[in-house]
C-alpha cells in the first residue's frame, strides 16, 4: 500500500510539473495533447521543472573577499 501511494505521488507531481511546462512554453509552439510524443513529453518536463527553479531565491550573498570577517 505504501509502494501505491508513494506511485500515486509521484505520477500527480509529474502531471503538475507537465502542465507547468506545457504553459511555460509560448502559444503559438505547443502541440495539441493527441500529438505528443515521448520526446515532447521529456522536453515538456524538463521545461516545467527549470521553471519550478527559477522561482528559487533571488539574494546575492558577495564573496568575503578580504578574508577578515566583520562584525
């Protein structure tokens, strides 16, 4: 029973990244869902999971370049 819901995880987080990145991409070059193929699918995915981490944090922390910390 484990071994299902963890399946069932799995197969919901990819359909949630697969639409994340079936939006991201621009109008005008999706194909209709009936036309996918496994090579579109793949490209879809990894599209959806770069646009998932580039919502990551934005900060920039500089490099203590001096090697002196300052409090």
């Amino acid at each position: 029973m484990d071994l299902l819901s963890l399946f069932m995880i799995a197969v919901m987080f990819a359909t949630i990244v697969f639409v994340i990145g079936r939006y991201a991409c621009p109008k005008h070059d999706r194909v209709p869902l009936i036309e996918v193929d496994h090579v579109l699918l793949w490209t879809t995915l990894r599209r959806g999971w770069h646009a998932l981490g580039s919502f990551g944090p934005l900060t920039y922390y500089p490099d203590d370049t001096d090697g002196a910390s300052r409090a």
